[in-house]
C-alpha cells in the first residue's frame, strides 16, 4: 500500500466513525446541552491521557464561547482540586472505555457534591456511563491504528462531539462575533471589533503638504511619512486632498520633464475619504475595503489628527 493509500485509509476510517457517532446522538445530547445552558456554575472537564488532551481543547473552545469552563486533570483532582468544584458545576467526565480508574476514583465526591455529570464515552454500559446522569456515546467501529491501541478515531470523535456542544451552545447564546472578540482582545478580531480609529491610526510626522508644494517636496514628504500619501491642507489647516504614489506615476506620464515643476494644486485628488478617530477600525477597514483603498485620513472636528493605514 502507498503512503497516499495509507493516508487515505486512516482519514476513511475516522470518517466511517464520525458518520456513527453522528448516527448515534439521541436526547442525552441535548439533555446535557440544555443543562450547561440553564446551570448558574462552570463547566468542569476532566479526562486522562489523551482524553485529557481533547478535553483541555473541549474547555478552552466552551471558555472562548461563552460557555464558562476549565480542564481538570483527574490526578490532581482526587489530591485537592476537588475543592474547586462547586455544587452547581456541571461535571463533564471523557473516557473512551468508561473504566478510566483515576477518573472513576471521583465519582464518589461527585455524587456527595450534588454535581450534575455527563460522561463521554464508547462504551454505554461502562460505569461511569451508568453512573453519569446523562451519556454521550462516542463509539466507533474501529481505530485507525492497525493493531487498535492507539487512540486516532475514538479521539477524533470525542473531539467532534466538543465541537457539537460547544457550537450548539454558541447558538442557543446566540453568541456574535462582538462577544468573540472581548474573549480574544489580542487576535485579528478582537482589535477590529474592539480597537477604536485613535488606538491604529499613525499620529507621527503627519505628511502635511500645501497647495503650492511642488513635487521634489512631495516626494520627499510621502517617503519620510511611509504611508504612501501626502495630505493636502490650506491655510486654515483644513484638508483639500491627497496626493498618493499613484497620483505621482500619473503625473510622470502626463507632464514627462515639466512634471518637477508641477505643483500640488494640478495633481492632487480632492475629496478623499475620511472616517472618525472614534470609529472603531472594523468599521475603518470596511470602509476602505468598499472603496478600494488601504489609507483613510482621520480627521477630529474637521481637523487631520491621523491617517489610518490598512
């Protein structure tokens, strides 16, 4: 068999399981969906080996989501950090055969604590599946590991059902993008949503031109300024236009060798598109995306403040 061949046949045999455990979700799903939506606590997930590696991501996709949560390693749990979980926490326990001991060893506190649990795993009569008020059966026909030791489709599946909850979950709190982003200030969504016009636009050095400025100056004050644009203003301060690095090409071609004595005035394009420092920058790169454009001028009671570059 090919390396292709192989390949392919690993990526079959975990979609044969997915298309099972898709088959197999019953009202326990939605039961345990309806349950973390109306608790007033966190969503604990715990997991051992590699169903605690599934079961960190699960929480960090519930955390990122609007789904309060964080992972508990089972180890840890039963030496202290049982006194983390609360009674109104919803207990998420992953184990592929449900005979996971370390995981098990928990059962009785969680029983005792009054916590609502939800196991996942492949085996519906396996007892943490019959202990757990509520079971989401991950059972696949086989792994894709040849001799069915390394975990590879029953993983997968555990991951795709986190995926089904946290999703579903999404939904019903009718999560919006604006949510996502407070959750990840740092990342490309979080400063569109979240950053204002003032916070990206560049303030330093504003490329100031005037009407008369001929175009060796112009040159010289689109390079230093690095934003591919001069900024045209009159007396009063107030912006008439722009002259951009196509604006130069254009008048190379027109005026040829008389270009250098061209001036600001004949070149320049008036009108330029301009947005509010108190703007947020999503709405700021809609608009130059709209226009087809990658600077928009900043302007503060009719005044530049700042040129905001995409």
């Amino acid at each position: 068999m090919s390396i292709l061949d192989q390949a392919k046949k690993v990526i079959d045999i975990e979609i044969a399981g997915l298309t099972q455990i898709s088959n197999q979700l019953d009202d326990h799903f939605e039961q345990a969906v309806k349950t973390i939506l109306s608790t007033q606590g966190r969503t604990i997930i715990c997991g051992m080996g590699k169903s605690g590696i599934i079961g960190k991501k699960i929480a960090a996709s519930f955390a990122s989501t609007g789904t309060p949560s964080f992972f508990m390693h089972p180890g840890e749990a039963f030496h202290g950090d049982l006194g983390m979980v609360k009674p109104e926490d919803v207990f998420i326990a992953i184990s592929n055969s449900g005979e996971t001991d370390e995981v098990l060893k928990l059962l009785p506190f969680l029983r005792d604590n009054g916590n609502y649990l939800i196991a996942i795993t492949g085996n519906p009569h396996s007892t943490l599946a019959t202990a757990a008020h509520c079971h989401l059966n991950i059972a696949v026909p086989q792994e894709a590991c040849p001799y069915q030791l390394a975990p590879t489709s029953s993983t997968t599946a555990t991951l795709v059902m986190g995926d089904a909850l946290t999703i579903t979950l999404m939904e019903l709190r009718d999560f919006q993008p604006e949510n996502f982003a407070r959750f990840h200030p740092g990342g490309s969504l979080g400063r569109r949503l979240l950053s204002k016009v003032r916070d990206e636009m560049a303030t330093d050095v504003l490329p100031i031109i005037h009407m008369t400025s001929a175009l060796p100056e112009i040159i010289d004050v689109i390079s230093h300024g690095c934003l591919g644009l001069a900024v045209v203003i009159d007396e009063q301060q107030r912006v008439k236009g722009i002259v951009t690095d196509g604006d130069l090409r254009r008048s190379m071609q027109k005026y040829g060798q008389n270009a250098f004595n061209v001036c600001a005035e004949s070149i320049y394009s008036a009108h330029p598109v301009c947005i509010s420092p108190d703007e947020s920058v999503g709405k700021a790169y809609e608009l130059m995306e709209s226009k087809r454009i990658s600077a928009l001028l900043v302007l503060d009671d009719a005044k530049l403040v700042g040129v905001l570059k995409k």
